[in-house]
C-alpha cells in the first residue's frame, strides 16, 4: 500500500465520505479497539498507523480505494466508478446521510453514533 496520499497535509487535500462509507469505517476503527479518532501528529489521515499502513484497510472509503489517489492506483475515470458513486449517493439518501463529508468529522460523527 503506498500512503502519500493519506497524508492530507502534503497532499493538499482529504478524501470525504457518504454516511455508508462513513459507518463502514467506524466498524473498522472499533474493530481495531479505538472508540476515537485521535489526530495524526503529522497532519496525516487519523487512520493512518505509526507502522504507515491503513489501520482500517479493509474498511477504508471508497475514494482511497478508486480515485483519491493517483499513487495508489487512481484517478479512476469517473465513467468506469460513476454507477458505484451514484450507489453510494443512494445508499447516503436511504440512511438520511447529507452527502458526502470530510473524513475525520464523518467518521468521528459514525462512532459517536454507535
Ligand atoms: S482511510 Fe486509510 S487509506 Fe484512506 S486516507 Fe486514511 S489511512 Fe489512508
């Protein structure tokens, strides 16, 4: 996994979540056995371990899984994610989600939920 992009600082920017991706990272971070997100000292993804690697990978968003980040595979062309996106806008509706939102309030505000 390469994780330049996790570091929002240097990268200049933090992928946002719908509230079904946002729930799905909450799972990984209790999974994990944090009930919080505690900021990372280096302005970094608060998810991003002292090891380097994703602490929630398996249940990270889809934006760091597609287009996010080109050094991890992406930009994704939108035409060949569009029909996972609108799914995922869908899915946000459904559970009364806003749209999407940056990560660290999305997720902090899923685990206050739980
Ligand atoms: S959720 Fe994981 S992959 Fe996504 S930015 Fe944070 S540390 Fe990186």
């Amino acid at each position: 996994m390469r994780t330049g992009c996790c570091h929002f600082r240097l990268a200049g920017h933090t992928p946002v979540l719908t509230l079904g991706e946002a729930l799905y990272a909450a799972q990984g971070v209790r999974a994990s056995g944090r009930k919080a997100l505690k900021p990372h000292p280096d302005g970094a993804c608060p998810l991003l371990g002292r090891d380097g690697r994703c602490t929630i990978y398996k249940h990270r968003p889809f934006g760091c899984r597609t287009h996010f980040c080109a050094e991890a595979g992406g930009m994704y062309p939108r035409k060949h994610v569009a029909d996972l996106i609108q799914r995922l806008e869908a899915l946000d509706e459904r559970l009364g989600g806003s749209g999407s939102r940056p990560l660290e309030a999305a997720v902090s505000d899923a685990l206050a939920k739980m």
